[in-house]
C-alpha cells in the first residue's frame, strides 16, 4: 500500500501566492554547510547529522539549504 502525496510537502514546493521558502544568503553559514558536506559524502562514520540549537538560529534555514544542495546532486 502506498500512502497518498501531500501537495506542497516536498522540500521545493510551496503556494505560489507564498513567498519562497528561505535559504542560507550566499557565503553564510559555510562552516555548518561544509561540515554537512563531508558527513553526507561519508568522511564522518556516525549515521546521523545532528542540528541543534536555539530558536531562531537557523536550523530551518540550514535544514531547506541542505535539502537543495542534496537535490542537486540527486541525493535526494
């Protein structure tokens, strides 16, 4: 059985009458972005990428960034 596809869930749908979702501002958040990288191109053993931090940090921004970056390279 396959579940049904919620309309604007993906990572890179939203209403068009909404504004686009954020994404980091370019030469932002580089260090974090990196780190992310090399996790994801398997230089760290650990299996989870763990994000923390306060509200209003960013993590969103990040997440929706890293999201983008994994789907152009058809990661994702």
């Amino acid at each position: 059985m396959r579940l049904p596809r919620v309309e604007y869930a993906a990572f890179n749908e939203y209403k068009k009458d909404a504004p686009p979702p954020a994404h980091c501002c370019k030469d932002t958040r580089e260090n974090i972005l990196d780190q992310i990288e090399k996790w994801e191109e398997g230089y760290d053993e650990n299996c989870v990428f763990w994000l923390s931090g306060m509200a209003g940090t960013g993590k969103f921004t990040i997440a929706r960034t890293v999201a983008n970056m994994f789907y152009q390279k058809n990661r994702l």
